[in-house]
C-alpha cells in the first residue's frame, strides 16, 4: 500500500498559477492576470468601467542614470501606490517594463478624480534610492471607458493612446481618450 501526501503537489500547483499571474518584481497581476480579472467586469448586468494605461515618465533615463536595480526600486514603490490608491474592487496590473494598466469599476469621472490623486501623490512622493540621494518621479496617464460591445483589446489600445496624448502635452497628468 503507498500513501501519497498531495499537499505537496497541491502546494507546487498553487505556485505555478501564481507565477502564471503575478508578476514576479512588483507582485502585480500581469498581463495574463488582467485580462483573466477583467471578464468579471464585462459580465456585470450593467458594465461601467474604465481602463487606464499608466507609465512613469522618462523612465529609460532613471534607469540609464541610476541603474536597473534603482529602477527597480521606482517600479516597487509605484506598485505600492497604486495597491494603496486603488479599490479592492480595481484591478491592478503591470503589463511589463513601466506600464501599468488598472481597471476601475467606476465612470470616466470618478476615475479621472482617482487617478489625478495617484498622479498628485506620486509627485509629491520622495524615492529614497541610496542615504545621501532621493529623487522624485512623474507618471503619466491615459483612460478610456468601456462601452457595450468594445472589445477589451480596443478598450487598451484607446487608454494607451491617451496615454501618449498626456505625454505629448507635457506628461505628469491624466488624459482621456476621445475619438
């Protein structure tokens, strides 16, 4: 006769669809992890919700400047800042290098408001990257609000498009996406 302990396994399996999810700096949901959150969104009876497109400004140049591990670092504690900004409701993810894409389970209005504090508050946030230096950080946004029958991919590509628009005109600030 042989037992077999499937705590183990059970364990190694739970790990694996983490890993799948999460992403493994910031410990965020990745790209796969939003969009597998982001269907409880479309299948509300009534669906309002908005997605953002967010990244830090002249990242490449903090990194170029500082180094990876310092970019790193600005990576953590924006993830932190969003985590604590955003509703248990909201999903918070990080699509990959500085993109941060959220959904949030409310109208264009209250989206914008949630995001501008996010904006404020990482402006006025110092980033401690060693004892003697601290910098500051900016982050721009873009969003777009889903309407029945968009696609979430085009829902997307309308945040990261209004995105660029907030970086054209200036970056540290949020834009919405219009036609």
């Amino acid at each position: 006769m042989t037992i077999h302990d499937i705590t183990v396994e059970a364990e190694k399996v739970d790990e694996a669809e983490e890993r799948a999810e999460r992403d493994q700096l910031t410990h965020l949901l990745n790209r796969f992890g939003f969009y597998e959150g982001i269907k409880e969104f479309t299948c509300l009876s009534e669906p309002v919700f908005c997605v953002t497109y967010i990244d830090i400004d002249h990242f490449k140049s903090i990194n170029d400047t500082y180094g990876h591990e310092v970019g790193d670092l600005m990576l953590g504690k924006l993830s932190n800042i969003l985590l604590s900004e955003m509703r248990e409701s909201d999903i918070v993810s990080r699509f990959g290098g500085d993109e941060f894409v959220i959904a949030t389970l409310s109208d264009k209005s209250t989206t914008k408001a949630i995001l501008q504090r996010v904006v404020d508050r990482v402006r006025l946030e110092v980033f401690e990257i060693s004892k003697d230096k601290k910098i500051n950080i900016t982050i721009s946004c873009g969003f777009s609000s889903y309407e029945p029958g968009k696609r979430i991919d085009m829902l997307i590509q309308e945040a990261d498009s209004a995105l660029y628009d907030a970086k054209r005109s200036g970056r540290d600030r949020v834009c919405e996406f219009s036609h």
